[in-house]
C-alpha cells in the first residue's frame, strides 16, 4: 500500500513538470526570535496553488544582509519560476530585502521619485493628523522609495513600495510584512506585465473534501481502500482544529480520476463530510443561515467570545448575528442569559442543563432564531470531582427544539477553547440542516 | 549610520559563535498548499531563543519523502548543532518524516514495542469511548510506534511519539506537528539526557521594551540617534498588530551595553513604553486588573467578541473578566446594554456618545468595576457619508469616569478589527494607569 502511493506519487511527475514552480522567502529576524509569527507564506501559498503554481519550499531566514542573500541564492539556483519575498520594506535598519535582492542580482539601488513623491503624501497626512513634524519621516521614505534598477515598482499600499525584478525567465517579487498590505498588493499581480504566463493560469482538477466528527485514521484507511493515489491523482489529507481537509488534485490521472477518487472517498464517507468548497467554517454557516432567513445569538463561557468573534471574521454577518453573550459570572449567565440560579446551584455551570438554558435564554433576551451556547473546563484550572479539565457542553436552540452535545477535548486552554468554538459553529450547522434531537 | 550597523553586527560574530545553532524542517503538503497555517515554528523560535539557542532558518517542504530527506541534509550540511523538525508523525499516507530521518541517517526504521502498546490503549480507550472498532487503528498505530533504530523515544502526547536521534554531535529531534501536542513534549526536551548540553544554558542579557501609539520610524530614529547596535549589541525592533517590540540582546557589548541602549530607548519614548517583559498584552492587563482588585466587562460591536476572546485566552481570567456583551444589532445595544434608541438615532452607532453609554451600560448590566467598549466599521461595506471604514469610537469606563478613544485604521476587515481589539485593551490599561480623562 505504501508502495504503492509512493510509485503512483513518481509516475505523473512529467504533468507536474509543466506547471509553474515557487519558492518563498520569509525575512525577520523577528519571526526566528519568535517575537512574531509569520502570517504570509501560508496565505500566498493558497493564492499559488489557485494559480496552479507549485510552491516547493518556504525558507525563513533572519534579516541580516547576508542570510537573505544566501536564501535568494538558494531559491534562484533551485531554478525556480518565481520567487516571492515577505517583509524586510520598513524604514528601520533591520529592514534589508531590497538592498540584498539587488545585491543577488547584481543592481544598485535608486531612488524612485514618483514612489518616494507618494510615501511622502502619505506620511504627511499621517504626521498632519497626529500634531508630528513630517521631517521625522525623511530619511525612512527615501529608504522605502529605493529599488533595483529596472525593476518595476509596485505601488506602496502603506508605505513600503513593492517590486518585480527579472534575472532571465525567473521573476523575484518583493512584498511587504504586513499582511493586509501584501494581500492587496498580490490583487495586482496576476495581471502585471511581468508575472501573467507564470500567474494567467488554470488551477486544474480539483476536488475538496471537508470532514467533521470522523477520525483522521479512518479517513486514510477509506483512501488506502480505494487504491489511494494509484490513479493518478495527488491528495493531501490534512487535520487541524478538529476538521478535516481532503484535496484531491490531479497528478496526470486527469479529471476521471479525480472525481472517481473524491467521489468514492464522499461515498463512504458522506456523513462526516460536511462541504466541498474551500469557504472558511465560519463563511459557510453565514451563507447557510442568510440562505434559511435565520438569525443567530451566541452565549459563551469557557470560549469567552471566540464563537462570536470567528463569526465576526466574515463581512456582512451583521446581518445574521445578531449578537451575543459572555458569560463567566454566575451573576451574569442569571441576569444577561436568564439561566435560573436553582438550575446553577444544582447542575453547576459546567453542566447539560445550564448549557440548555444558556441557549434559550440567548435566544429570548437577544431575539435570534438561533442561539448556541458553549460552556466548559478550558483549563488549567477549575476541574473538580466528575468534571475533568476539557470537559465541555453546548447546546444549540431553536424554535422547534435544540440539539445538545457533550464533549470532552484533550490539550491546552487555547486548544480546549479553539475544538469548542468549532464544536459550536457545527453543532449550529447541524441544528439547521438536520433538525432537532430527537426525544 | 546603516553602515555602522553593519560593522557592529559583523563585530560580534565570536561571541554569538559560542551559542548552540538550530535549524527548523517545517513538513507538510497542507502547508505549501495554503490548507493550514505552521503555528509551531515561531513557537519553537522563541522557546529556543529562551534558551539561548540561535535559530538560523526554518525551511518548510513538501511532505513527500525526498523534499524532507533534502531539507534535513541541507540543514545537517551547514553544520547546525540542533535541528528540529515539526509535522508528518500522522497515521496516513502522506506522513513520512520519521521514515525521511530514517534514510537520511542511515538507520532502518524498527517499532517500539512499548510505544505501540501505549498508541493501541490510547486509540482503543477513544474507540470504546465513540463505539467504533479499534482495528480501524491498527495499522496507523504500528506506523506510528515506528521509529529509526537506537532513536531515543520521546512519549506520545496524542498518538504519535517523538524521536531524538544523534547524528555525531548533531542531534535531530522530530515533533508532532498538532500544536499542543509538540508544546507539551517540548517541556521534556530540555532535561533529555541527549540535548540538556545544547537547551541547558542561560540565554544571555537582554531587555525588551514593549511600546504602543508611537510610528516605527520614530522609533528607528531615536535608535540611530543613540548609535543603533554600535556597541555590541544586536537589537530587533518588530511592530506587528500596532505594537512595536523592541529587544536588545547581547552581541558582544555584554549587560551594559544591553542596559546603556535599553535605558536611552525607555528615556526617550518612555510614554509609550508600556511593559518591559514578554508577557502577553492580555496577561499583562488580566495580572494588573488583579493586583488592582478591578473587575472588567466587556460590550463590542465591530470586533465582536475579540476583545473578550484575547482575554479569555488567560488562564485564571474569570476572575477579572465577569462577562460581555456582544452587541451587532441595535436592538441589542438597547436592551443588554441600556443604551438609549433616542441616542442610537441621534448618534448613530457607531459615535463616541454611543459608545460611552455602551461601556457604562456594560458595567451597570454585568456588574464589573470596568468595562470597554468598541464600535466601528471594519468593512468592506458599512460606510457612510462622514463614517468611513475603519472609524472605531472606544471607550473605557470606571467609577471615577472613562476614557474615550476615536480611531481610524487602515487596513482590511480583520486588520480593524484586530487593532480595535488591540486599542481597547489598550485603553483599558490606561484607564487604570493613568486615570479617565480630564474633562
């Protein structure tokens, strides 16, 4: 079986071989320090693979000249299409992509003046805004406007330019940090001159399937029964948060083999499979609740806001959110959530019946449809006797009854908290499109 | 002045020679493909900076067999004395990196009795515990419970353990790739017997200087102003989600140099400082409200719960934090948090007068000390004439009155939200610190 996978995983490689090739390169000494954590590559790479881009490797290097350099080296010599690089654009003098790409290629810096003419606009109204004098800007924007000769310039979305360099058929494209300013600069990529045969492509066959409340062994026995990736495809089966991902790409196999695969895998599996589009947990329900004309309430209290707070990620949820709860207090699952303080004092607030009267009682004083509540031992702290750290109950309401869930989730606090937030979000998916328990 | 930055950081290179050298081999399909986010290697990174270890790179490859063999003898080739690798112990096809260490090592791949044995209880305890066949776990556990020969075993915290193998003096150490599963074994690792010579140590002097509402570039200049690292120090100066940290680490120069440059860094932007250690922001203000014997309530539109969830994240926080509203829908404002509908029209909800009478109907509802509130559009639809995206009002209030806050951030939806979170906590601190405005 193993054999088998890793044959099948060499055999199409020929069709692979066609498809554009990348490389990124995180830069930060920040992020080797742990200070912070590397939001980017994650998220370009997803942008690749919709591009039908194959990303070999991402290498995160510190930020001292030399070691970005000596990664650029390495990318460029694997010979890789296109390369692209995170952070290292600020004003301070840890900030050295720039410099070190044009180094690698062998440019000198220059000053971009209608670039640096726009940083300053920028940081002027910035300085105006706050009372600051624009002088302290200065010597920073004419850092930020500098860039390899010939290269083109993408233009600053804060204040860091962006830049396209070309060393033969291989393109360098240099973003910045920030992730919100590296994602809107990628929008004008695709289209750029420069970039349009390695980005204008079809992704190719693909299939998704996402799986909830079904172990990650069973799911690759199913596969392995199924002759795993014999037929060339290429599948990734992935758990993280309790979910599981299942892309099924084609790897010379073709669309047949493809959808013969996802389809085999969705008929032994449908139950767990609870979507095959890649739409975030969280987008999927809105749309689902928008769709069925459903608002939603939320009361919280060992996830203290996270249901809320990941629904609140996606734009327009205002609509079917209403609002919601967090309940720590006794006092306030009473006063806010209308949990009766008998039903406390006899279940205790890590109980079925409070996680009950939690939901209702979110429904009524909110006035939603819907309402989930999630209540629970994150840990450390707090187990007693029966109630073990990890131990959590949720219930969701609605007009026609609720559906009640017991849980018990092994790791940390964050851990505990996260699986929680996720048992909500199905447990309200499942309140909708199955129905009620059945009492 | 860049060029005496370099000089000095070439200077030093003897002594940070003296300190161990690491490597990180990311593996994982999943995550070149954009499916999920690595969360462990900027966790590793700092608990190998704690301990004084200097992180070089982290490469992340593909999950088949020949990208991790590569990738872990690029990273024994240069000679690291530590690598570590995250990911790929998983029961299914595409988990291959004890079998990749295993070749590269030259070491065939044996299992460990004991480990299995440990691997079957734990799966049949989960299977009993759903009502499904234990055997459907046979297979992944022995692939599991495989490790390369004469391996050190390090104990499964989920299902699958982690290996430290020696190669000469290089040792290389695989970690399962679920968070919490390789934080856990990680706390194992510094007193292993086979890595206590390389994690033992002490990390050397630093200081950290945390500062919020002051732009990077300032911050970058009054450091060149003071000399930058020409000292013998090495400083990293990273701002991320509106907060700059700066940390100053030895390079030579020892503690005095490290003190000299913090203490002219505190003296010129000391308002702005507002810690000196590397506790979270959330810990930091959950550990000051209970020192002060203040409890806090939250109420939050546009960030929806973030402010509560990053709060919750504490261990021991439901002392401090009793409850929250989450408040989308005016008529929720109205009725959870007492807010006038005559100042909902007048104002509009997002409006400082709106979300003062917020934060002081959260405190009254809940029954805290504090509360602090958020309103705002964090788009991308929302605006209005006069209120575009990424206006926020904020407002902290207490006993003896509150502080108010009106923000406009740049950046898409969970860059607002995120900062607005960022802001209220912020405020919070203030509040307690500095007292409610001057009116």
């Amino acid at each position: 079986m193993a054999d088998a996978t890793v044959a099948a995983a060499e055999a199409p490689a020929a069709a692979a071989a066609r498809r554009p090739r990348a490389g990124i390169l995180v830069t930060g000494s920040e992020l080797l320090l742990g200070q912070t954590q590397d939001r980017n590559s994650g998220w370009l790479a997803g942008r690749l693979d919709e591009h039908g881009v194959r990303l070999e490797r991402v290498l995160t290097v510190d930020d001292d000249g030399a070691g970005i350099e000596e990664g650029l080296r390495e990318l460029l010599d694997r010979g890789v299409d296109l390369i692209l690089t995170s952070g290292g654009l600020g004003p301070t003098h840890d900030d050295r992509t720039v410099a070190a790409v044009a180094a690698v290629v062998g440019r000198r810096l220059v000053v971009d003046e209608p670039t640096l003419h726009r940083i300053d606009e920028i940081t002027a109204a910035f300085a105006a805004g706050r009372g600051l004098d624009p002088a302290a800007w200065s010597h920073g924007n004419r850092k930020q406007a500098s860039v390899p000769e010939g290269a083109a310039v993408l233009p600053p979305v804060g204040t860091a330019p962006g830049v396209v360099v070309s060393v033969g058929e291989q393109r360098v494209v240099v973003l910045p940090g920030p992730p919100s300013e590296l994602q809107t600069m990628w929008a004008t990529l695709p289209a750029h001159p420069d970039l349009a045969h390695l980005l204008g492509g079809p992704a190719g066959p693909r299939r998704t399937l996402r799986l909830y409340g079904t172990p990650e062994s069973q799911v690759a026995d199913v596969f392995a029964a199924l002759g795993g990736d014999g037929h060339g495809t290429e599948t990734t089966i992935c758990a993280s948060r309790s979910e599981i991902s299942v892309v099924i790409r084609d790897a010379g196999g073709g669309e047949g083999a493809v959808g013969h695969l996802a389809d085999g895998l969705e008929a032994r599996l449908g139950a767990a499979v609870y979507a095959t589009d890649p739409r975030p947990l969280e987008k999927l329900l809105v749309d689902r609740l928008r769709s069925a004309r459903l608002t939603l309430a939320t009361a919280e209290s060992c996830t203290a806001g996270l249901v809320a707070s990941r629904l609140g990620a996606v734009a327009g949820v205002s609509d079917v959110l209403l609002g919601g709860v967090v309940s720590y207090a006794d006092a306030v699952k009473a006063d806010l959530l209308d949990v009766p303080t008998a039903l406390l004092e006899r279940h205790g607030a890590v109980s079925a019946a409070v996680a009950a009267a939690m939901a209702e009682g979110a429904r009524r004083t909110v006035g939603a449809d819907l309402a989930v509540s999630v209540t629970g031992i994150a840990g450390p702290g707090g187990a007693t006797p029966g109630k073990p750290v990890g131990l959590v109950f949720l219930h969701a309401a609605g007009p026609d009854g609720g559906r009640a869930l017991e849980r018990r989730f092994r790791g940390d606090r964050q851990t505990v908290r996260e699986w929680s937030a996720t048992a909500a979000l199905h447990l309200v998916r499942a309140l909708v499109e199955d129905g009620p328990d059945r009492t």
